[in-house]
C-alpha cells in the first residue's frame, strides 16, 4: 500500500463452488489491477482461483493462484 498509494482494484467473482461438508470453498473469477489512477496506461488484467476453509467461525483463504493475461516483456 505504501508503495503504491493511488492503486485502484477490481475483483469478479465467476463462480463459487462450496463442498458438501460445509467447510471448504473454490472461488474462480477475475481481476483488474491499475497501480496508479494517475496512470492507467500500467493495468494488470487477470485470472484467479482461490481455495477457502473455514475454521472457527470465518473464512480464510488458505491458497491463491493468479495469472496475468499480459503478455510478459521479453528479456533484453
């Protein structure tokens, strides 16, 4: 946050598949990530997938996975 100040995110959810037992979640969606208002040229767009326990009363996210559609830069 520190770093980037003026950040300005977007977060879709897809799709949300809860098991049966009630305590384990897989959410698939997208993202949208602009690093600074002020330059909105420098957007990260993207795919997600996320698995969710729940312990003691909450959700926690236990693991993410996140791919951008942006085509790496290739080396120098």
């Amino acid at each position: 946050m520190t770093d980037f100040p003026r950040f300005n995110h977007v977060f879709a959810l897809d799709e949300v598949t809860i098991a049966e037992s009630g305590d384990l979640a897989v959410v698939r969606g997208s993202y949208r990530f602009m690093y600074d208002d002020n330059t909105p040229e420098q957007v990260d767009i993207g795919k997600l997938v996320s698995v969710w326990v729940y312990l003691t009363g909450d959700w926690r996210l236990e693991l993410i996975i996140s791919n951008s559609d942006i085509p790496p830069v290739p080396p120098i």
